[in-house]
C-alpha cells in the first residue's frame, strides 16, 4: 500500500512537472504571436516568424501528448473525500468564497494521508516494542529496586532520615520542625543573604545542588546526597583548590565543591 502510494506520488510530480512545461511553451507561443514578424523586412521576418511559431507549437504537441500519457497512469483516490456540507461552498458565486472550498479540499486530504500514515506506523510500532531486552528474566523484577513516585512519605521516615544525617555529621546539626502540620521543615537557610562574599558564593552553589541532587523516585538518597554535599564545606577556609593547589584566588577560597567527589575548586578553576 505505502509502495503503491508512493509510485503515484512520483508519477503525479512527473505529471506536474510535464502541465509546467506545458505552460510554459504555450506562453512562449503566444508571445511569438502577439510580437508577430519584424518590420525591417517583411519576408524574411515572415519566415523567422512562421518557423518560430511551427517549432514552438510542435512543442506544445508533444508536451500535451506526454501529459495525457501520464494522466491516464494516474490512479483516482479509493476513498472519495467526504466534505458534507462544506462542499456546498463551491455553488457560492461569491468569488472571495471561492478559495475557501478549495483550501478546505486541501485540508481534508492532507488529513486522509496523516491518517492513512499513522494507521501503518502505528502497525510497524506495535510489532516492535521498544525495550531494552526482548528477554524477560523471572530474577529481573526481584533485583530492581521499586521506584517511590509519592512525595508524601509517614513522620517516621522523614525524621529516621534526619537523625541518621545528624550521627552521620555531629558537627552538623539540623533541626527538624512541623509549623504546618505534617510537612516537615529542616531549619537549614538558604535564602537569606549574607553580609559576607564567601557565603553568598556557597549560597548560591547550594541552591544550585538542590536542584542537582533532586529526585522524585528516591527521595532519601536525595537528603542524604544534599547535606553530605553541604558537610564538605566545613573544610571551607583550609582547602586547597584541586586544580590551581592555592588556598585563595582573587581573595577567595575553593567555594565549589564537585557533586561526585566533593573536591574543592575556585569558581574560576572549576570549568
């Protein structure tokens, strides 16, 4: 069906292409006509005319023999385009109407051949599914670990998670608190500015691994990437940048640290 479509598709671009030079050799005939022969001297502008005028309408000839050729290869469309009570449109003598008819003509088979397209895409999908391996294993389910889509996850969890933070960095200390009701809040701020470069600088990388560490499928992992990635900057005034090896540029210290591995870098050094 898609190689017959396509067949038709190229013998009306040929067909097309053959009304066009068509056209375009009867335009030229009747331009010889209208010009007529040249003045200077009548019989041999006479002559230049006539043979001007025979070799331009042989043209026309074969180039309207070809074109009958090629409009009876072409196929009428199996399904008629049903326009219902559009097609009253074309009786309107109205001539700015007119267009109108056929620009909807246009539009519904334009929509005939998506849909016709998608009908075999959506068979040629549907006999390939797009998966990483065709063969299921019974171990495989049982290995992967589920993946957690609510973000409303019991008390307990939320301040089990917490308090392993706290034991996990016991110079770090957060403090967990509910003004809402259930939805907990780490007093941890972020926002506020401060008065200070360094810590606007870390302020600003801080929100940035917020977003990085973000996950809706593993939550805890989440927290727990965060403000092990926040603990590395207790080190802030004693690191040395991992490229430059200096304590200070431009009279800043390291005040990036590397998501992965945590090492220091000045804002400079870190591209």
């Amino acid at each position: 069906m898609a190689a017959m479509e396509g067949l038709n598709v190229d013998t009306l671009t040929v067909t097309l292409n053959t009304l066009r030079t068509l056209r375009s050799s009867a335009t030229l005939f009747f331009k010889i006509v209208s010009e007529g022969a040249k003045e200077d001297n009548l019989t041999e502008g006479q002559n230049n005319f006539s043979e001007r005028a025979m070799k331009v309408m042989a043209d026309v000839k074969t180039h309207l023999r070809e074109l009958e050729t090629q409009v009876a290869g072409l196929s009428p469309p199996s399904n008629p385009v049903n326009l219902g009570n559009t097609g009253l449109l074309s009786l309107d003598p109205t001539p700015d109407k007119l267009p109108l008819y056929y620009q909807l003509l246009d539009c519904y088979t334009w929509m005939e051949k998506v849909h016709c397209y998608s009908t075999i895409m959506h068979s040629l999908f549907s006999g390939n599914n797009l998966k990483r391996s065709s063969i299921s294993s019974p171990y495989s389910a049982k290995r992967r670990r589920p993946v957690q889509l609510n973000h409303n996850v019991p008390q307990q969890q939320v301040d089990g998670i917490i308090q392993s933070i706290n034991q996990m960095f016991p110079d770090m200390t957060l403090n967990l608190s509910r003004p809402f009701g259930n939805n907990a809040v780490v007093q941890v701020d972020l926002y506020t500015s401060s008065q200070y470069k360094v810590f606007q600088k870390v302020t600003d990388n801080a929100n940035a691994a917020m977003l990085n560490f973000c996950s809706s499928g593993f939550s805890d992992l989440a927290v727990r990437s965060f403000f092990t990635w926040l603990h590395s900057f207790v080190s802030l005034f004693t690191d040395v940048c991992k490229r430059c090896n200096n304590h200070l540029h431009n009279h800043m210290p390291p005040t990036w640290r590397e998501f992965r591995t945590l090492d220091p870098f000045h804002e400079e050094c870190k591209a």
